[in-house]
C-alpha cells in the first residue's frame, strides 16, 4: 500500500468527497507526539493494561495508532507485522472482522 503524507483537514475534505472505489485511510502512528493531548483522550480498559511487551523498552515496535477513514475504506487481509496484539474502538460505522483458527494457513 501507498504512503504519503497530508494534512488533517485535506484529509477530512477527501472523505468527504467520498469517489474512489477503494478510498484511502489514516494511519498515524506518530500521533501520541504530533498530537500530545490527543493520547490522554482514552484510557486502556483494565480488561487490556497486562503490557506484556514493555520489557522491549526502546526495541518495541509501534503499538499506538490513530486509524480513520471513510466508507469503503480499509486494510487488506494480513498478519500484524510485528505480531503484535491490540484492541480497538470503533467510534462511528462499522469494522467487519475476519478471524481463522491458527491451523488455517
């Protein structure tokens, strides 16, 4: 998939057109440090604070994301390249979820 960069409001003006087939989405995973106060805005359920790869200290790989988009918008099938875990919040529309028992290759 195609990165580049663009500014929120550009962003929030292309979904509002709303045209393409298969439309773009945010994905910043930098937003914790380009938008402090953004990350005090939620707060990890209990069910979720055991944060087993703390111990990775520098060496972890991202693991805060900031994920929006329009209708029609999305990621293709795939395994979390950093076989990482995480919850996630669906604030407005719907996330269709896919899940295979280990053993399907």
């Amino acid at each position: 998939s195609a990165m580049m960069d663009m500014t929120l409001s550009a962003f929030l003006d292309y979904c509002e057109r709303g045209q393409d087939e298969r439309p773009l989405y945010l994905f910043e995973r930098k937003y914790p440090t380009k938008c402090p106060d953004m990350k005090d805005e939620y707060a990890i359920p209990p069910h979720f604070d055991a944060d087993l790869m703390r111990v990775l200290g520098d060496t972890r790989p991202d693991y805060r994301w900031l994920i929006m988009g329009p209708a029609r918008s999305g990621s293709n099938f795939h395994v979390d390249p950093n076989c990482n875990f995480a919850w996630n919040a669906t604030v407005q529309g719907r996330k269709k979820w896919l899940m295979y028992p280990p053993h399907v290759k």
